[in-house]
C-alpha cells in the first residue's frame, strides 16, 4: 500500500477540485460510480474518461484524459493494474497533480515514474474511504 496519510490528506485538499476518474460509466455495479459519487458530494468536480464517452453525474465524459479541454488536478484510475501505468503516463503529460490509483491497482514502476516526474501518488487505495 502506498500512501502515506501526508499525501492522502494532500490530494484530497489541497490539490485542486477536479478528478479525471478513469473507468468511470453509467454502469451503476461498478465501484467508480458510487465512488464519484462521494467525491461530488465533498466538492470535487468529477470527469468521466471511458472510451464510451458517457455523461455521468451530470459531468460530460471524455474518451481519454488527452481529449479533456480543461486542467486536470487529479486522475483516480479504476482501471485493471495492466493498464495503470498507460494512465498514470498520461496524467503526467496532461500537467495533472496527483494520480490516485484505487484498490487493487498496483503497478509498483508506475508509481515510482509517476513520483520521479513530481507528481503525487497514492496506490491501492480508495478515496471515499478515506475522505470520511
């Protein structure tokens, strides 16, 4: 598990208000949804990015983090951990802050790439979870 509750407490407050939540649809079973849905509820502004393109939670949905026309604070990955590091990459080049990779997303060279170009990181971890 990576992510001290220094960069945890960081990401959630002090790093900007809007989440590109990768893996998010309309698909109500998955966990991405209700997770932005509590990340809405504390005031983050909630991107979709599937390939799908979906307006979710009222927030118009993009295919890839490179097709937002806006700054990205955060990217919250839920996605298989094969493709984490193709994400966590992108999130790099959009200029994004922090890359939150959920539970059970552990891709360890990512992380350390991702922290070597100056961005924070958390790994394997849920931030629903931890904002209560």
């Amino acid at each position: 598990m990576h992510g001290d509750p220094a960069t945890i407490r960081k990401i959630l407050t002090q790093s900007g208000d809007t989440w590109a939540v990768v893996g998010l649809s309309n698909n109500r079973s998955r966990a991405a949804y209700g997770v932005a849905e509590v990340l809405q509820r504390h005031g983050k502004r909630v991107v979709p990015v599937h390939p799908k393109a979906e307006t979710v939670h009222g927030e118009q949905g993009y295919a890839s983090l490179a097709d937002i026309p806006f700054p990205v604070d955060v990217v919250d990955a839920f996605v298989n951990s094969d493709l984490a590091g193709g994400v966590a990459d992108e999130a790099a080049a959009i200029g994004a802050k922090a890359v939150w990779f959920q539970l059970g997303v552990i891709d360890e060279a990512a992380y350390e790439r991702t922290r070597a170009a100056g961005l924070d990181m958390v790994m394997d971890r849920c931030p629903a979870i931890e904002l209560r």
